[in-house]
C-alpha cells in the first residue's frame, strides 16, 4: 500500500520527515557523533527514529548504548570467530568501550564498519555528559554483564548480546537524568 492509499497519515509523515530534518541539523559536530548518528542509521533504521526523537543528553546516551550493544551483539553473531577468541572478548567487552583504541575487526557490511570504527562510539562514550556517564559507567561495568559471562561458561558458545542486560540498568540510567 502507498502512502495515498491512506491519506490521514500524511499529515504524520510530514511531521516526521520535518522532525528528522531538525533532529539532523542537532547532531554535535565532531566526527564521532557523525559516525555514531551514520551507524545508527544504518543498523537499524526503525529504531533510530525512535532514539532520535529524544531530548539530545538522552537520545546521545542510547545511540551510544544502542551501537555499543549492536557492536558487542556483531562479535557474538560472526560465526567466523572461533570461542577461543569470542568469549574473552565478549567476557571482557564492558572494558573495551573504555579504550578508544580498541579494535576487534569482525561482522559485513555496516556491521564490520561499525567494529572497524568502534573507536568512535568509545570516543562518544566517553564524552557523555556527567550525571550519564556515571550511569553507564553502571550499565557498562562487570555487574551486569555477569549473566553474559555465566552464559558464557555454560554453553562455551555464545552470549545472548541483548538479553542479559536487566532492566534495572536502563531504569537507573533515566532515573538520573
């Protein structure tokens, strides 16, 4: 179906498409904020629109906690990777997004852009404002990566990339805003 075929949406679409326009011209200037609004584009298109229609300390905290978790998600998915090598990392993974100059090349297309240039969502990371980063210092820290490290023990294979994290990282990441 075309968007004619249902007129009264028209109306919404042009609000977005006008937000989208005015969110673009709100992405900070540096270049790592360009690469992480571009990533988060490309990886997923449906969801950015949502993260985008954030105030901007919010919507620059869960761009970056969105590609940090497609980025660790990317390791655990490349089948190329032997467990040897996989689960250290992934065991460790809350430690690298601390480390601009941490590199882990792996996954296709955007997918492998995003790994091949995660310096930047380090670097964006980094730079979050006070009151978030003391949050994601939270979210991202041993504590709640533990169940990815016990699922990682238990079957020598994977970590489930989005399910481990608990709800109450998020919660606690807002509640300080």
């Amino acid at each position: 179906m075309g968007v004619l075929s249902r007129p009264e949406e028209v109306p919404a679409l042009v609000r977005l498409k006008l937000a989208a326009g005015r969110i673009r011209r709100e992405i900070p200037p540096q270049e790592h904020w360009a690469f992480a609004y571009d990533m988060l584009q490309r990886v997923s298109r449906s969801f950015a629109l949502v993260i985008q229609q954030l105030g901007p300390d919010l919507r620059n905290a869960v761009c970056v906690f969105y590609l940090v978790l497609r980025a660790l998600d990317t390791v655990e998915d490349d089948t190329a990777i032997p467990n040897e090598v996989k689960l250290p990392i992934l065991r460790d993974f809350y430690r690298h997004i601390y480390n601009p100059d941490w590199l882990f090349s792996c996954g296709a297309n955007d997918y492998r852009v995003l790994m091949d240039y995660f310096r930047q969502v380090s670097t964006a990371f980094l730079e979050l404002g006070e009151g978030l980063y003391m949050h994601s210092r939270y979210v991202f820290s041993p504590t709640p990566w533990h169940q990815g490290g016990r699922v990682c023990r238990e079957q020598q294979y994977m970590v489930v990339g989005f399910h481990f994290l608990p709800p109450r990282c998020f919660r606690s990441v807002i509640q300080g805003l």
